[in-house]
C-alpha cells in the first residue's frame, strides 16, 4: 500500500518538477528588461519569478530524492535471501560428474564426408590400402 502511495507521488512530484524546469526562464531573460520590457515580471512580484521558481524547484527536487530513496530501500527490503540451512525439506543431490574424455573414433559423431578413422590395424586389409 505504501510502496503505491509513494509510486503515484513520485510520478507526480516528477511531472511538477519537469513542468517547473521548463516554466524558468534562462539567465539571459533578464537582457530584455534593459531595453524597456521589464513590465512581463509584475506577476510575481517586483523581483520577478526567479526567486520563487527556483524555490518551488529546490523544493521539488528534494522531495523527488527523498521519494526515490524511499522507493529503493522498499524495493530492496521486499526480498529476503534465503539461507540454504533455512529449507532443509529437500535435499540436494548431485550427480556425479563424467570425467571420462570422449575419443574422437569411437563415440564422437564423424560429420565429414571422409571414411571414419580406423581404430584397429587388424581392420586393415591389403586390398583397402590404395597404391
């Protein structure tokens, strides 16, 4: 139930503190009011929305890594390792491991349009020896 209340707030705290970003203005904004266009930051009062802005983001953003902290110690604390001493229902059994090395003439496979390899002499006869 927590981890759902924090999933919903961490995605709205996320849209918030995109929507803020991209509300500020740059550094160079303020050049325009030299010229005679300050009267566009009368909104927020007369020193403008920089200070504000940038305290809602400050806010935002803490709350945003508070947030997914929290999100990662319920994520790692939701599976616990299970010791092999603690499920003593069934016991494991190993098969014993071949150590036995396969020869290339006898239980390989030949996938070669070559005649397999003989394994005895006394298989060889005169007349199969080409000349």
């Amino acid at each position: 139930m927590l981890e759902q209340v924090l999933s919903v707030g961490y995605l709205v705290v996320a849209l918030l503190l995109i929507g803020f970003v991209l509300i500020q203005q740059g550094k160079g904004a303020g050049m325009g009011a030299s010229f005679g266009a300050g009267g566009s930051n009368t909104v927020f009062g007369s020193s403008g929305s920089g200070n504000f802005m940038t305290k809602i983001t400050a806010i935002l953003a803490t709350c945003f890594f508070v947030i997914s902290l929290l999100l990662g110690t319920i994520a790692a604390n939701k599976h616990e390792n299970v010791d092999e001493f603690d499920n003593l229902e069934v016991p494991v059994v190993e098969e014993p491991v071949s150590t036995e090395i396969p020869t290339l003439a006898t239980e390989l496979p030949v996938a070669s349009d070559l005649p397999a390899p003989v394994v005895n002499e006394e298989e060889v006869k005169e007349d199969d020896v080409p000349n």
